[in-house]
C-alpha cells in the first residue's frame, strides 16, 4: 500500500495543501495529535507496512 499526503517529518517545508498557490503553515489543532500521527506513519513506513511517499524539498 503506498500513502500520499500524510504528515512526514518535513512538514515544516511544505504548505498545508499541495495545491496552494502561496505557503499556509499546517496548523496543529488539539482535537487532532499530528505529532503520534506522525510518528504512526514513519513506524508503518520502516516496518515495510506501506510505503509513505515522503518528498524532498526542493532548493
């Protein structure tokens, strides 16, 4: 299974939505744990349950 456009380490790089003309930092909300949710998909990752597709930033 391959994952695309989960939360990945270098969130930070990125806008919010792929398909935003302008950078929006994601916003983390409380009701939501973004950082165990991260982490969720990088263990699923290393242990070959799926693939997350991680892209690189671009200089």
């Amino acid at each position: 299974v391959s994952a695309y456009g989960f939360i990945t380490e270098n969130y930070k790089d990125f806008s919010d939505h792929y398909y935003d003309k302008e950078m929006k930092p994601l916003v983390f909300y409380a009701n939501h744990d973004m950082v165990m949710e991260g982490r969720l998909w990088k263990q699923l990752h290393s242990q070959k349950v799926l693939w997350l597709y991680q892209r690189q930033k671009r200089t």
